[in-house]
C-alpha cells in the first residue's frame, strides 16, 4: 500500500509501525524520525518560516478571517505519487492540511484514494487513532502493541507518583505573542503526571489570554513551549519577552521553576512520543521518579534570575 501523510503525527506512527517503505509523500512539517525528510514533500506552507512570532500570528487570523489555507498541495506530485491511502486531519488548520485543502488536488487523480482522517480531542482518542491507522494499514497487530507498550510505561509512570502530594499548579504557554495556553490533550497529560493546569482546558482548542491572566493564576510551575519550536528556541523567547514587574509574583518564578520545552516532539502532536511528554512533565513536578534518558534530556530550565531583572526594570 502506498500512503501518503500530511500530518507529522500520522507519520511517526507510520514509521513506529515499520511502515517507512510505503510511506511516499509528507508534509513540509514531518520530520521524526529522521528518515521522514527523505520523503518526497507534497503539503508546504505559505507561512513564511523565519517571520517572528506576532507576525505569524498575524497572518494566520488573517487567512482565517479570508477563509484561505495556510497550506498548498503539490498536485503534480500527489498526482505522480498515486497513494493508495492518504492521512490527514480536521481537528486545527493551523497545524496540518485538512481535508479541504486536499479537494481540489484530488479531482485530479484518475484514481481516488482513501481519505483517513484523524480527529484527536484527548489521549484516549490519539491511541485510538493510532489503532485507526493500523487498521487502515493492515497492521492492527502492530499497532495494538504499541498502544499496549505506551499504556505499560504510562501505567509504571503513574505508579511512582506520590499521590499525598499537592498537585503543582501549571501553566503551560504554547505561544508567547500573544499568549496562548495548552488545550485538547496536554491539561490531561498534566493530570496524569501529578500536576494541575492552571489555565487551559482538556479537550478544547489552545486558547488566547493576557499576560495578566497568567499572573492572577499564580501557577508553580512555568511550562515554555510554543508550538514548532525547540526547547532552545523556546527559551529565546521567553527571555526576549517583556515583562511587567508583577512577573516576579508569579510562584514559578520566584522559586526558579520555569521551563523550556520542544513542543511538537512531545506535546502539541498526538502520536506516540506524547507518553515521553507526560514522563517530561512528571520529572518537572516530582523530580524524584525515574524516566527514560530522553525525557531527562528534554527538560531546558530557564534561570528566572535574569527575568526577575528584567521584568523589575519594566
């Protein structure tokens, strides 16, 4: 079967299913693991990649408010590649092609091929999809164990966590300007790490608020990590912010518990490294229990000293 994926989720769960050969086209976004930017790339964005954050937000409310993709499809190519099946999504336009984005592209094909499209609102719906997706494949066993090997190392995750604790308060940015908190799966990843999300909400879209918002909180753990950006990255721009005395107030800050984290490898994709997000947050919230190396090594403190600074001379 030749499938082509257009969302970067879909594609490590494709490879994790041992799925690399017939995967033939991608999006721009797909590159975990590594051998994804091999793939011949049909889905690009007509965001420009080194705008800064505000312009990118910008843009996108404006191709929202026209109705107009942030995506264009290489038809000759899809139409060159004649996939048996191709994976896509519905759930934000802002992250991946959409099925509309692909209606156009398709009357072209003298063939039409299958249209799997992934809806994910919580964790209990990204490892069904990943079951979906191994049925689409002919590959349910596979995928039934690794949905298996993800529920075991979540289940030895949860069994270290000191329940008589205090659940941490968190909030978790996944945009700095303007501010944008976690939705749809992260407050529940939250949860299940032995923390509270102080601001955004299961199963809903990442939502807007003010800079104050984040204050009157009061969250004791600061998560940094807008969406397509790594953990360095991250950092830069948080400390690129500017920030009002009253930032000093924040709990996070004021005991050095603000982080930097690489979104799209372990937060804002729904596919399996997701289990890695929630051993990263558990690491944060009780440093104490023990994760695989890769979680450990995903965890980019940010000193608050130099915040703290600046914010008092704002």
């Amino acid at each position: 079967m030749r499938v082509a994926s257009f969302l970067p989720s879909a594609t490590e769960i494709l490879f994790a299913l041992g799925l690399d050969r017939e995967i033939v086209g991608v999006s721009h976004e797909c590159d975990f693991p590594p051998q994804a930017r091999t793939k011949p790339v049909v889905i690009h964005s007509r965001l420009p990649q080194d705008a800064p954050p505000a312009e990118i937000d910008r843009l996108v409310r404006e191709y929202v408010a026209r109705g107009e993709s942030l995506y264009a499809v290489d038809a000759e190519k899809l139409e060159e590649l004649h996939p048996d099946l191709i994976i896509t999504q519905d759930l934000c336009h802002v992250c991946a092609a959409s099925p509309d984005d692909l209606a156009t592209a398709l009357t072209r094909l003298d063939r039409r091929p299958e249209v799997l499209c992934l809806n994910p609102q919580d964790l209990g719906d990204v490892w069904r999809d990943i079951l979906l997706v191994g049925e689409a494949i002919c590959r349910g066993a596979q995928a039934e164990d690794l949905v298996a090997e993800i529920g075991q190392r979540q289940g030895a995750l949860e069994r270290q966590l000191d329940s008589s604790a205090r659940p941490k308060r968190v909030a978790f940015l996944e945009w700095l300007n303007p501010i944008y908190v976690s939705g749809h799966w992260v407050p529940e990843m939250i949860r299940c790490a032995g923390g509270e999300d102080a601001l955004g909400r299961v199963r809903t879209p990442s939502f807007r608020v003010h800079l104050q918002d984040v204050v009157e909180a009061r969250p004791d753990v600061l998560l940094i990590a807008p969406c397509g950006y790594t953990a360095k990255q991250a950092r830069e721009e948080y400390e690129a912010l500017d920030l009002p005395g009253q930032w000093n107030s924040i709990p996070a800050v004021q005991n050095s518990r603000v982080y930097a984290l690489e979104a799209s490898s372990y937060f804002s994709r729904p596919g399996p490294r997701l289990v890695t997000g929630m051993e990263i947050l558990a690491k944060i919230l009780q440093p104490s229990v023990s994760v695989s190396r890769e979680a450990e090594s995903a965890i980019l403190r940010i000193p608050s000293e130099r915040a703290a600074r600046r914010a008092a001379s704002v």
